[in-house]
C-alpha cells in the first residue's frame, strides 16, 4: 500500500518537473522565438536569393544570416525585409537588394583585419555586413537625419567598430586611410578622386557609375602599381550621389 502510494507520489512529482521543465525551456526561449521568424525568413534570403544566384563568398553570407536586416527598414515595411528587393528608407532613400549587398560585399573580397570605408550609409545595413567581417568600417552619409538615425542603430545594435560621419562623402575621410577597399553606394557619373587616392596597392573600390535615370554600371577599380584599373561588372540602378552645396 505505502508503495503503491508512493509510486503514485513520485509519478505525480515527475510530471510536475517534466512540465515545469518545458514551462521554463518555453520561458527561455521565447524571446529567441520572436526572432526565429525573421531568422528562417534570413535563411531563405541566403539559399535562394543569395547562394540561389552565385553568391558563394563565405564570410558574405554568414554575415548576412546574422545582420537584422528587419531593423534597418521602416517599421511598417518589416514584412518585407527579406524580399528581393530595394525597400524606401524615407528622404528619397533606399536600402539596397540584399543580392547587391551581398554582391558588392564579395566583390571587395572583405576580410579580417581591413578597413574599409563606405558612402553613402542610409539605412547602415551595408556597414553592419562590413562590421561583420573587417575590423573598422568608416562611413559617411550626406542625409543628416538619415545618418544620425542609422549611427544611433549601429550603435544600439552593439557595433562599436563602424564610425558613421555626416556631410559629403566626395572628399573621403582621408583621416583615416588609405583603406583596403571602398564600397560608393550611390550612382556617380565618376570616380571621385579623392576616393582613388585613398585607396591602398591592391585595394578594391566598387562604385555604380552612370547619371540618375540612365543604364548605370556597377565598376570595379583596383590600384595595381599606383594605377586604377577599371573593370565593368553589371548594370544596376541606384540613388545619385549628390553633392553639397
Ligand atoms: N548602403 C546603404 C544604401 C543607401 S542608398 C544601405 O545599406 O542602406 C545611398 C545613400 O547614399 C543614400 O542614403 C544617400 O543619401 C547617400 N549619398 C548620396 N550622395 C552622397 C554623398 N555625396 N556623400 C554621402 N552619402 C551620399
């Protein structure tokens, strides 16, 4: 009888710990579950928009499946983060398709231990892919809210090696360079040259060259012996580059 009682005892604590067990696993993870649907919806955007179509540098990707890319649109367009395409980012502003993220991220061939610099932050999700895989990312924005909102982000988001700088990213940020390489993400009708002269031997700069409206070219500038080699890549579509008055 005392047996039997116990039995019943100790079968009723065990599933009162099995249940107390899952209530505290499921407390655990909740958070983690918030942010789940947006990291199966970054694992599809990396199998089918990005390895789907021959993305294949490593850190690129990895970096893409990490970077939040839902915090860095407006809010109301979150349900969209991960689509294949450009999203408005306000002040006449996009944040790039995640293939061409990715696309110009690979292209500079990002590495530990480069610095890079960037123009043209807007929303600071290039930078943040940057940040991911160099050592110190330098941006500039000529959108002043623009930049002030994406620094704020970058900073929050716990990034403590992108320096985010307003005004007119024609002039570099000579301060710090020369860089490894240079990513321009706004469509100029050339290369600025400040933007050549402060890059290294053997560096990389990826810029779309072309007037707003018109086919643009995505080129490729490598220094090789002090001089700029330039290559054509692919015709894309961007924002202009503008200039301060
Ligand atoms: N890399 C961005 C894409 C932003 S779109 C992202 O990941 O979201 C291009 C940005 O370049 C715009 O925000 C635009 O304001 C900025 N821009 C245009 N001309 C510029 C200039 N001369 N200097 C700095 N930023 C510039």
């Amino acid at each position: 009888m005392d047996a039997c009682c116990g039995n019943i005892g100790k079968t009723v604590l065990s599933r009162l710990l099995t249940v107390g067990c899952f209530v505290i696993i499921f407390l655990l993870m909740s958070p983690v579950y918030g942010q789940d649907v947006y990291a199966a919806a970054r694992e599809k955007m990396v199998k089918y928009q990005l390895e789907g179509q021959g993305i294949r540098h490593k850190a690129t990707l990895d970096a893409m499946r990490k970077v939040p890319r839902h915090l860095f649109v407006p809010s109301d367009l979150r349900a969209y983060a991960y689509d294949d395409g450009p999203l408005p980012i306000g002040y006449e502003q996009t944040i790039s398709q995640p293939y061409m993220v990715a696309y110009m991220t690979e292209t500079i061939r990002p590495a530990k231990g480069m610095k890079v610099l960037e123009i043209g932050t807007g929303s600071g999700y290039q930078a943040a892919v940057l940040a991911e895989i160099v050592d110190s990312v330098f941006t500039i924005e000529i959108v002043d809210p623009l930049g002030k909102q994406s620094s704020t982000l970058l900073k929050k988001l716990g990034y403590k090696n992108v320096k985010v700088r307003i005004g007119d990213g024609f002039a570099g940020w000579p301060e710090h360079g020369p860089y490894d390489a240079i990513i321009v993400t706004a469509a100029a009708e050339d290369i600025p040259p400040p933007l050549a002269a402060q890059l290294k031997e053997g560096g990389r700069l990826v810029i779309p060259i072309g007037s707003p409206g018109s086919v643009q070219i995505l080129v490729l500038a490598t220094r090789v012996n002090g001089k700029l080699k330039q290559q054509n890549l692919l015709p894309v579509r961007f924002v202009p580059f503008t200039r301060e008055q």
